[in-house]
C-alpha cells in the first residue's frame, strides 16, 4: 500500500500594513518634574538620553484603554470595521492582568467580537514579533485581517525612586492593520526575530510571576519594579540590533542605501547613533522621537511607524527599515515596503 503523498506547505501571499494608529496619555512628565523627586537633572537625563519628557497615563487608564484607542485610528485609517476585525494581537510586558490576555480587554473595548485574541510578552522587540505572527496568520489565508498592537502603562512598573530606571520610560500604544497585498500596493519584504534568554536577568521584572509572586501578605521590596543592568544592555542592544537589521536587509535582497526610512527602538539616543553610524545610514533617514515619549517598549516602534506615516515621511514604495531590542533578550527587525 503506498503511502499518501505528503502536502505542500501553503504559499504565504504578501501583506502589507494598510493603516496605522497610536495614542499618548495627556499628562507629560518632563525632565525638570523628576528633579523634584529624585536626585537627577534635565542636562543628565538628556545628555545620557536623549529623553526630556514621556506621558505618564491617567489613574484608571490602563493598558488595554491605550490599545484600544490607538486601534480605533489604525482601523479609520485602513477603512475597516471593527466589526470586521478577525485577529488581535496586542504586544505588552504590562498587561492589565496576569489573565485574561490583554488583547481580549482590547476586544471587548472595540466591539471585535469576531476576532481571535491573544497577547505577545517580547518586551520592547513585541510589536515586530507580532507583525511576523500577523505576516503568517494573513499570509497563509487563515485570517483576512489582523490588527497588531504594541501597548505599555510602564508607570504602574517603575520605582519612581530609582534615578536609573525612573528616567527612561512612559506609557503609550502604536497599532497597525495587516491586509493581503494586491495590485503591488505595498507589503512586508522581511522578518528577522532573536532571542537569548541566557541574559533573561539583564532586564526584568522579577516579581509578580509565580516564581516571584506578590501579595499584601509577601511584599513585593520593589520586585514588581522594572530591575536592569544597564551598560550590559547597551552592549548587547547595539549588537542585535545592527545584525537583525543587517539581516533583514538581505533577506529582502536590499542593500542599506536602499532604505529611505530607519524607525529605530526609541530606547536611548546612543543607542540609535550607534546603530546609525554602523549601519553606515544617513542621520536625516532616522526617525526619533524618544524625546517627547522616552522609551515605551513594546510600543515604541509602532507610535514612531505612525507618526513618520502621519507626518508624510512614508511615501509610496519607499523602503522602511524597523528594528528593536528588549528584554528577554530579544531583538527583530523588519523591511516594509510602502
């Protein structure tokens, strides 16, 4: 008796993105409010930086409200429902609970009754691995859609005592809308992920987990706090960052002239010179904003995708380079043709 012939893995169609959204909390903390509180200075905190403010957001204003509000723009800008919507996927090291998942709170407060849900925890590199998730699960026609979300309330984690660590983050959420591409009307040309969870301890939150967990009968002694090693960070995050690119850019078959747009991790000014110089890309080519927002992890990238995109910096064709690092530690990057 013969054996059937094995199947044929399903040819992954392009996607592109075809709207973006991102959301900010009103209130700003600046570097001049955090001198108040801790022993720092505006020249200290930009000068190692780059930062001078980040948006702190409201009490009562969690993760999901951030999500699902810049959601609500990605999917007015890609023209659809959210009614509509078949996937959600939110990437976030601050969910609103343990469980449910975070993008189920999304779900309910957008009315994608439709949709699978669920959460992505790759720290600041979350929103790039939920755009490959997305790549595949539209790719392969199982979903017609997906709505992809990097979303942090990064205030509720930090120990506003630490100068360190107080300094560096705020809170935000960016979104975009994966689609099937048709007509050469853009798409995603490249997906790189990495991990090494043998640096997990560089940056963390220990506690909280049930390794660690957290009560009122068992103090947390600031264990719920981001903790991180910060000059090991740097070190591996210029690293990763500049193989992940480097990596991206030829599996689309480009080179780094071929990049009209770098939208790096908005994590340290230094950082983002450093990948720049090596990269050997043209500083007017990088979009920055980590000045007004600080470092937003998993959302970073996508609130600089749609600011850049918003602003006219994306044009029609123009290759567009995204790239980040975060705990765990993970690195992506990604090539988008617009």
């Amino acid at each position: 008796m013969s054996e059937p012939a094995a199947s044929s893995p399903k040819e992954i169609i392009p996607v592109r993105i075809a709207g973006t959204g991102s959301y900010l909390p009103e209130r700003i903390m600046t570097n001049h409010d955090l001198e108040k509180s801790v022993d720092t200075s505006d020249e200290w905190i930009t000068s190692r930086t780059g930062i001078r403010e980040r948006r702190i957001a409201a009490e009562g204003e969690h993760t999901s409200h951030l999500a699902a509000k810049a959601a609500e723009k990605a999917l007015e800008q890609a023209g659809i429902d959210a009614a509509d919507v078949e996937l959600i996927i939110v990437a976030t090291i601050t969910p609103d609970t343990l469980t449910p998942a975070t993008a189920c709170y999304v779900q309910q407060h957008i009315g994608s009754l439709r949709a699978v849900a669920f959460d992505v925890s790759a720290a600041c590199s979350g929103f790039l691995y939920a755009l490959e998730l997305a790549r595949h699960s539209v790719g392969s026609g199982a979903f017609k859609n997906a709505l992809i979300i990097g979303a942090e309330k990064l205030s509720s984690f930090v120990d506003w005592t630490d100068r360190n660590t107080c300094v560096l983050f705020g809170d935000g959420a960016g979104a975009a809308v994966i689609v099937p591409s048709t007509n050469g009307d853009g798409r995603i040309l490249s997906c790189q992920l990495g991990t090494d969870g043998a640096q997990a301890e560089l940056l963390n939150i220990p506690g909280g987990g049930s390794a660690c967990p957290v009560s009122i009968d068992a103090p947390s002694d600031k264990l719920a706090f981001l903790a991180m090693q910060g000059r090991e960070v740097f070190k591996h995050a210029v690293n990763a960052m500049k193989k992940a690119a480097i990596d991206a850019i030829s599996a689309a078959g480009l080179t780094a002239k071929d990049i009209k747009l770098l939208i790096p991790h908005q994590a340290n000014l230094r950082i983002i010179d450093a990948i720049v110089e090596r990269l050997e890309i043209n500083r007017d080519d990088v979009f920055i904003n980590l000045d007004k927002y600080g470092n937003t992890s998993a959302a970073a990238v996508a609130i600089a995708l749609d600011e850049a995109n918003r602003q006219g910096r994306i044009e029609s064709g123009d290759k567009v380079l995204l790239v980040a690092f975060g705990a765990g530690l993970t690195w992506a990057s990604a090539i988008i043709e617009w």
